[in-house]
C-alpha cells in the first residue's frame, strides 16, 4: 500500500476494479474492514467505535479533510458513538486500490 506520508492524487490515475483475490488478498491486510454489497454496489466497510459523539464527530472531520485531499469519498453513517466508513470506486462500479489506500490512510488516524 501507499505511504501514510505520501499524498497520492487518484484524480489523475487511471483506476481499475481489483479482481476478487486482489481484493481478498487486500483485506488480509486490513484489519477491521469487511466486504459489504454485490456488484456494483459492492464496497469495503468497517465500522470505529468511540466513547461518545464529540469523539465520533472530531474523528469525521478528520476523515473528511484525507478524503478530500485524496479525492476519494466514502459513504459515511454517523451515529452518537460510532461510525460506519465505506468505500468503492464508483468510476469502475467496484473496489479499487484507491479504496484500500484510503482505508489505510483512515486507519492511521487511529493508529
């Protein structure tokens, strides 16, 4: 996967849907998250857990300001204390490594 440091602009890379064992093998490495979904609507998804909402709020406007700055939006579901991140790449209706790279990137948050 991408550096944690290294800023990688997905606007301009050509993206492709990994193949069902390049997205198993990706998953091994990544804790936490799961696969979510069929077709085009399949995704990877993992949900952080937090000790109350100022946490849970603090931690989506974090994951917002990386999500921007890689140009790479999540479907997010805020909750008091928690919240759900899913990512897919909708220009290739499926998972990309630009998926994995963000996920890695929001894990670090927490790190």
């Amino acid at each position: 996967m991408t550096s944690m440091l290294s800023k990688v602009d997905w606007s301009t890379k050509s993206r492709r849907a990994l193949k069902p064992t390049e997205i198993v093998t990706r998953l091994a490495a990544a804790p936490g998250w799961s696969l979510t979904g069929d077709g085009a609507d399949v995704a990877i998804q993992k949900t952080y857990t937090f000790a109350n909402y100022h946490e849970t709020i603090s931690f989506v406007n974090a994951l917002a300001f990386i999500a921007n700055a890689q140009d790479h939006h999540p479907d997010l579901s805020v909750h008091y204390n928690r919240c759900v991140v899913r990512f897919n790449t909708h220009d290739v209706n499926g998972i990309s490594e630009t998926d994995f790279d963000c996920a890695s990137r929001i894990d670090a948050l927490l790190g």
